[in-house]
C-alpha cells in the first residue's frame, strides 16, 4: 500500500515510499469510528504534525462482542522518497515453458519476466474471458467442457473461488504475491487486512492485467493446449510437447526448463508424467462436504448485535472429537457453492463469493483427513478414490450434475431430508436430496457427525438443523506429488521444475503464487553465469 497525504480533509493516494519512517503498533478504532481518526491519534502520539501515513496491518479484535474494534499498525512521515525495484536481467536467458496459468504459474512467469526471461505458458484451458462464459454455460446447461471448467483455464482453480489471500506459511515472499497482486488492480487492503481477499469478480480483471503485461514484455499465452509429454537428452528436458484441445494438432517446443505448474485436478498429465518415469509420490488428501449457513446467523453468532456493521463474518474450525481430524477449509462469507466438475459422471463442489461478500448463505468446505489405508495402495490409488467418490455423488444427485444434499439436522440422525429449512441451496446446477452416508465413506461421515456439534461449541449455530450439506468437495488438494530436490529440479529430470499446489508443494493461492516466484528466482540463479 502507498502512503497516504492529507490535503483539504481528504485522502490522496501518492505510489511512493517514504523514508524517515516512525510506526505505531495496536493502534485501536472502535468499528464506529472514521478511520480519519488515525492521523490525529498519530500527531498526539508524536506530538508533532504528521503529512503521510501508510497502513501496514489491520484486523479486528472481537473477543468482547461488546465492545469490537479494529486494531491497527501504521507508519508515519513527513518526507517523501521514490524506491524502484530493479531486477537483474539475464544476458543469455534460457527458454522456458511454463505449464499452467494457475497463481504458480503467472507469478512464476512474472517474475522471469523480471530477469528478462520471455516465457511461453502453455494452458489446457480458456482466456478468463471464454472462461467465464463456458462455466456460466455449464452452470446452466450442464455441458461440461473437460479442458476449461472451474479447475482448467486461466488463473487456475482459484478464479472462480474468492481470491483468498491468507495462508498458514510464512514465506517470506508471501508479502511479493500481495504486492504484485495489488499492482494488477487487486483493492489495495490486500496488503495490510489479516485475511485479505480479492473477489472472484475482481480476480476476473486482475488477470487480464497480468496477461497484458506479460504480453507486453515478451511473453506469450498457448491456450487450449495440453502438456502431453516431453523428450529429454542426458537426463535434461530439452522438448515440450502439446496439443490442441480442439483439433488435435499436435506441437512441440524447444525448452532450456520447463515448469509444471499443474494444478491439483490434471489426472491425465500426472499419469503421462508416471508413464515417462518423473519420479512422483501419493499423497494424503482430505474429502468432505460444503456446508450452508445464513449468513446473518453466522455474524451475529461471531459478533453480537453490532455484526452489520462489519464486513460479513468469517470462520475457521478444527475438531479432534473424532479419531480423523475435520477442519473448514475455503471459507466463503456470503458466497455461494458451485459445481466444479472437471470430468463426466462426476460431481464437485468448491466455494465461490464476490467481493462485496454480500450474498444470503455462507459456506465452507468441511473437510475429513484421509489415509492411504482408506483407498489402497499404488501411486494413484487416492486419485482414484477421488473419482469414485465424485461418481457416488453424480449418481446420489440423480446424473445431470446435480450435486447430493441433506440438511444437518436429518444427517445427524441418518434419514433423508425433505424439504428445506431456513437455507436454501445456492449450488447452481441443482440438488437432491439423498442420504450422504451413501456417497462418502463411513469413517469420513462418522467424523462429521462427531465435529458438527463440537464446532457448534466454538462457533454458535454450526449445528444449525438447518445447515445444508452438499456433496462433495474432493479436490482438496492433489493426491500425487513429483518430487524435487534442494534444488527444486525433479529428482530425475533435470531442466523440469515441480511448482505449486499441483506438485504438492503449496496449499491456495498464496502460497502457490509464493512457490511460482521462488522457482524463478532459482532458475535465474541457474543461469546467471551462462
């Protein structure tokens, strides 16, 4: 965020760093309170005259619903001082295919951009544009595009979700993705708010931003094209194959390095990689449900009485009250639960919500920890535990993508609902009402029936008879990871570089973007001295 400069009672934005700085830490503002109030809080504390402030971290402390404030951390100074950033430019730059156009992928390609690197992003899916168009289509029509849905296509899985920014890492180049995301047109809160979020809706244009300017400067989008293999020469990738998703044609491209930012839901690429023998491993995931909620409920039960006057509530919840430990996951406040389905016979759920955040339903994903003794062995047994499960649920649904349901109250005691309470389903593709005992796994719907009412004790109102369970939400995060080295080359292919939530290497946006830029930073190192 840039500093602030009073002027006439107002605010002007000034795109400078200032030096001479002085902070002040937990500052507090009731949520009443004009966030003007700051610079007078700022000139007493100091108690001199105060012309630029910058906000560098807020967040809201509700411990006493009585008496709820924002606390605040802000620097202040009276001069002003332009800071540019200057990347070093590689003389000999390799060239470089990156493989997926999720946050890994672009922030990977931006930062080589940076060193003067010009990449070429090879995506199975659409441009965000036809993108949206397709997913609306689906959502209507139930036609389902395999290559470009809710999981493919430009700005990977998380377009169509909320842009949640907060991660449990602490990289240090988590602060880099939230300043490059605001630098693309993400709200400028993002880089100080304790949960920041962009919006899907806004998410949609920060995209075409990013891929204006990596146009611009050399880089170049392949879209609709699938990664089908690679050719290597003494163990290094030296050629990338892909086809077209429409005609078939097939490509390939000379590469010095090749980074697979695949995203968790390329079933197909990640068996065409175990095929060519990239060394790879299974992974534990987690399965479970969306849960619905009224919004309203949601707040009060987090804020007391003054919920209206905050941004709409939030929640995360652990529960042990089960031998599997059940978590929220993807928390969406007043957004909407949408079919996500990436194959045919199949139904996924995600979470979806704007940037007001201002819809009727909140909801989350509710998830159960699985364990490869829950679905066998092999590299891809839990891929295809993941399948099976989805087909449960697009059968359980009635075909046609219309995603199982059944409100808490009437799981809780095993029989299936027949009429809706309080919430309604905002799952686009249509419901049934079915018993979800049939679609998971008992040891993953004996786990939510145990953590629902647990919850409920940490959060008032999570066991809601009429919460609203839809099914299923697998996709969670992928079941294979291709291993990498120190290095972060795969073990056995030089040249090829694992990246981000695909590769098992992160977990949401962040820390995928965050992933994206180190490797950059360390093919730049690479070739510095060639």
């Amino acid at each position: 965020m840039g500093f602030h400069e009073r002027q006439g009672g107002c605010k002007r934005h000034i795109k400078k760093i200032l030096n001479m700085i002085t902070r002040l830490d937990n500052i507090k503002l009731h949520i009443s309170e004009s966030e003007d109030k700051l610079l007078k809080i700022a000139q007493k504390r100091l108690k001199k005259g105060v012309k630029y402030f910058k906000i560098l971290k807020k967040s809201l402390d509700a411990r006493n619903k009585d008496d709820i404030f924002w606390v605040y951390s802000i620097a202040f100074s009276d001069e002003e001082q332009e800071q540019k950033r200057e990347a070093e430019k590689l003389s000999n730059p390799p060239q470089v295919a990156v493989i997926g156009s999720g946050p890994a992928g672009l922030f990977c390609a931006l930062r080589l951009i940076e060193h003067g690197v010009r990449p070429v992003i090879i995506e199975r899916g659409e441009c965000v544009e036809e993108r949206r168009k397709t997913i609306n289509n689906f959502f209507q029509s139930k036609v389902l595009n395999a290559n470009s849905n809710v999981q493919f296509g430009e700005g990977g899985a998380g377009t169509f979700s909320d842009g949640k920014l907060n991660t449990q890492t602490h990289d240090g180049l988590n602060k880099d993705v939230l300043e490059i995301f605001k630098k693309f047109g993400a709200p400028e809160e993002i880089t100080y708010l304790n949960k920041p979020h962009i919006g899907s809706d806004k998410l949609f244009f920060v995209l075409k931003n990013i891929r204006k300017y990596i146009e611009e400067h050399g880089g170049q989008y392949l879209f609709h094209q699938i990664f089908t293999g690679f050719e290597q020469k003494n163990g290094r990738i030296c050629t990338v194959f892909h086809k077209n998703s429409h005609t078939g044609e097939e490509f390939q491209m000379p590469v010095d390095c090749a980074v697979a930012a695949l995203g968790h839901s390329a079933r197909d690429t990640f068996k065409m990689l175990a095929e060519c023998g990239v060394a790879m491993e299974a992974r534990d995931f987690a399965i479970g449900v969306r849960i619905e909620h009224l919004s309203d409920k949601i707040g009060f039960a987090q804020y007391g009485k003054s919920f209206r006057m905050l941004p709409t509530a939030d929640y995360k919840l652990v529960s042990h009250a089960h031998e599997r430990t059940v978590f929220t996951f993807c928390m969406c406040p007043g957004g909407v639960v949408i079919p996500a389905a990436s194959e045919e016979g199949g139904v996924v759920t995600n979470g979806m919500s704007l940037y007001a955040r201002n819809g009727v339903n909140s909801n989350s994903a509710l998830m159960v920890q699985m364990k490869s003794t829950d679905f066998g062995g092999g590299l891809f047994g839990g891929m295809e535990f993941q399948r099976e499960i989805e087909r449960r649920a697009f059968i359980a649904g009635g075909g046609n993508f219309k995603a199982p349901v059944q409100l808490y109250k009437d799981f809780s005691k095993g029989r299936v609902s027949s009429e809706f309470g309080e919430v309604k389903p905002t799952y686009a593709a249509g419901t049934s009402f079915t018993s979800l005992d049939g679609v998971l796994p008992k040891i993953a719907t004996d786990a939510l029936k145990a953590a629902i009412p647990d919850m409920d004790k940490r959060l008032k109102g999570f066991a809601d008879p009429d919460a609203l369970l839809t099914g299923v939400e697998s996709r969670f995060s992928s079941p294979v990871r291709i291993l990498r080295g120190a290095d972060c080359e795969s073990l056995n292919l030089k040249g090829f570089y694992p990246c981000g939530e695909g590769s098992g290497y992160s977990g949401g946006i962040t820390s995928s973007a965050a992933d994206g830029l180190k490797i950059a930073e360390i093919i730049f190192e690479k070739w510095k001295n060639h």
